[in-house]
C-alpha cells in the first residue's frame, strides 16, 4: 500500500504532469511573468465557474482579507464580527487594519460561526460580519446575510476552505460560497481545494464599484498610472500559478467529487461506532471536505491520534487552540471560560487524511485501524 498521507500533491501532479507543464512553460516562453494574460484568464474563467461578477486575484489568502476590508472602508475602531473556531487569518487581519475583532462562538455540530452568536455580539460600532465557511461547508448564510441586512453590516466570506461549495437558499437560489456577501476571498495555497503551487488569493464581488477599488488597493493604491488615490498595496497572483490554476479550475468539480466520496466512504465505516462523531452535513449546503474532521468526545482523541500515527496514518488538530487565549490576542481581554464551545471543539476535533488520489486499500486501511482502536 502507498504511504498515506493528509494531501497527496506530488500523485496529483504525476497526473495531471503533461498539462501543468505546458502551462509552466508556456509562461517562461513568453516570459511575461507578471500580469500575464494567463492571470486575467483564470480570473475571467474563475468568474464564470463561481457564478460572480468580479474577480480580483492577489497573492494569497490572507491578502484578500485585507484587500476586502480595506476597499469596504473599514477604519480602526470598528467592530468585526468573526469565529473563534478557524484559522488565525481573519481575526488576524482584523486586528493589524486597527479594528476591534468581537470573537463568537461556532455551533458545535457544523464547527461554522453560530448566527445566534452573532445577533448577540452586534452593536451600534459593528461594521462587518466575517463568516468563514470551514472544512469545506457553507456557514448559514440565509440567517447570515438577513442579520446583516437588518443592521447594515458588510458581509465578508472566507470561501478559502470552500471552493466550489455551494449554498442553497429556501427560495431555491443557488450560490457559490464566497459569492454571497458584499465580498468574498480565498486562497490557493497547495492544500486547498483548488490550490496552484506556491502562493495566491482572490477575492470575490458583484459588485463593479467596490471590484476597481480592490483592484486599485491590490495595486498600490494606483488608479491612472502613478497617480495614486488610495494607500494600497502590491498583492499580485504571478502569472506562473495563474497558467496552473487554469488547468486545475477544470478538475475542480472532480477534485471536489472525489473527496466527498472519501467522505461518504468514512461516514458509512463510521457509522456504528458510538467513539465517533462524524460531521454534520447541513441541508443549506454541499460539503466539499477541504477536511474530514471527526470529533472523538470522552478525552480519547489525543489517544486515537497517537494510535493512528503508530499504524502509518496521519491526522491533524484543526484547530488545537481557540483564538481567544492565544498570546497575541490576550489584549481582547476574553477570559479562559468564555467560549465553552470552542475549547470543547478544541479538545475533541481530529481531521483523517483526504485528497483526490485516496485508494481504496488506504480507506479501507484507515477505517480498520480507527475502528479497531474502539472495540479493542
Ligand atoms: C488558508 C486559509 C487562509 C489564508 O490563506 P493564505 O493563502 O495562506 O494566506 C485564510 N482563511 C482560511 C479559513 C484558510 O483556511
């Protein structure tokens, strides 16, 4: 059996070898290595994929943060409303463009932001909610963007984990996550769903207006050339990962399929096992598994894990700590016990390896040895 591993990028790769390569050299042949026409491509073919007006590449993830707060005006003072169950990104940027992040819970059963959690944190200084649409599944963005529209509040996604994911409204309307709020971004770092090889970014808009100014600020703040209406900055997707992109935006709703069926494959194994809790798969949206992350209640997770990783199979804490009591963010002055959710989540989550070049003898593997772990 081939070593298992959480991402397998080198099998992909080998794959899809003959037209990743084309593309890599195709732009050195032409050697126009910034803002390429490959670069304005990949954003008019993401566009068309995502169902969105505008978007607007950069050179990663957290980038694209800024570049959405920035161009929505956002200014030091202002409230944002974000998880506490994620990646450091949001609260991260929140915090370095001077605003007060206002932390709230996740529901346990989804691990994506709680919309009770986030009508109780509003007041009359919040300016924005920045939902993030974790481990591949949309946040509720019905309930979401109705508490928004009743405030005034800008809506910013981080779809970074949710490329491809759709939302489904109850009136019937069909989104892409990232597509809904005045703003969405993403990242394409290698591991995610729709990932080139090094580092990128984009943010998403409908709206025309607000597409210039982020295109603007993602270049120095530049509007006619050297004329300067904004403080900006330079966030650019280098044409090299722009070509690779494209190839890999036509696999993505196969990527996509795949991990799912990776997931389907854990959730029926699973199924018995009274250890494990699998993850809840709301009926507002698709999965797209950027992880498959279990939770494993009764303190018996750092045991599997370590169980795991003795049998050759890797598995990752996603998230081992809350946000709050990280050392930087002390300063928020939350205390220890203020998120009972997320600590709990903290303690209990484990994410299983899933990619798109998963074999059947390594689930099969994986399920085994995880099961064996609870009857032996
Ligand atoms: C990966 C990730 C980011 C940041 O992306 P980078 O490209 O690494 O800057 C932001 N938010 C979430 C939820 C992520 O998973």
């Amino acid at each position: 059996m081939k070593e298992i591993q959480m991402v397998d990028l080198k099998t992909q790769y080998d794959r899809l070898r003959s037209e990743i390569d084309n593309a890599i050299f195709s732009v050195i042949n032409t050697s126009a290595f910034i803002k390429g026409p490959d670069v304005r491509s990949f954003e008019e073919e993401l566009q068309n994929y995502m169902g969105v007006k505008n978007v607007i590449s950069c050179a990663n993830g957290t980038d694209a943060l800024y570049l959405a707060m920035m161009s929505l005006g956002l200014r030091p003072g202002d409230e944002v409303i974000t998880t506490n169950f994620t990646f450091i990104a949001t609260l991260e940027t929140v915090a370095l463009l001077g605003m007060k992040p206002v932390i709230v819970e996740p529901e346990a059963g989804n691990f994506n932001i709680s919309p009770e959690g986030i009508r109780k944190a509003i007041t009359p200084r919040t300016k924005a909610i920045v939902p993030v649409h974790l481990f591949g599944q949309c946040s509720d963005m019905e309930v979401i963007m109705k508490i928004a529209g009743e405030h005034g509040l800008f809506v910013i996604e981080d779809a970074a984990q949710a490329t491809g994911a759709d939302y489904f409204f109850s009136d019937g309307t069909v989104c892409k996550a990232g597509t809904m709020g005045n703003a969405g971004t993403t990242s394409f770092f290698p591991s995610k769903n729709l990932g080139c090889y090094g580092d990128g970014g984009a943010v998403y808009t409908d709206d025309d207006e607000l597409a210039k100014k982020i295109r603007s600020i993602a270049n120095h703040g530049m509007k006619l050339r050297y004329h300067y209406n904004d403080i900006g900055v330079n966030s650019r997707l280098d044409t090299i990962q722009a070509a690779i992109l494209r190839v890999k935006l036509r696999y993505l709703d196969e990527f996509n399929a795949s991990r799912k069926a990776v997931a389907d494959f854990y959730d029926s194994a699973f199924a018995g096992c009274n250890g494990i809790i699998v993850p809840v798969r709301e009926k507002y949206s698709s999965h797209i598994f950027h992880q498959y992350t279990i939770r494993v209640p009764d303190g018996r997770r750092d045991e599997l894990k370590q169980f795991l990783g003795e049998n050759g199979i890797p598995s990752m804490v996603y998230y081992p700590g809350p946000l709050h009591l990280q050392e930087a963010y002390r300063f928020l002055g939350y205390s220890e016990t203020d998120f009972p959710v997320t600590s709990s989540l903290c303690r209990e989550v484990l994410s299983l390896p899933v990619h798109t070049e998963m074999e059947q003898e390594q689930l099969e593997y994986i399920t085994d040895k995880v099961l064996h772990f609870f009857n032996k």
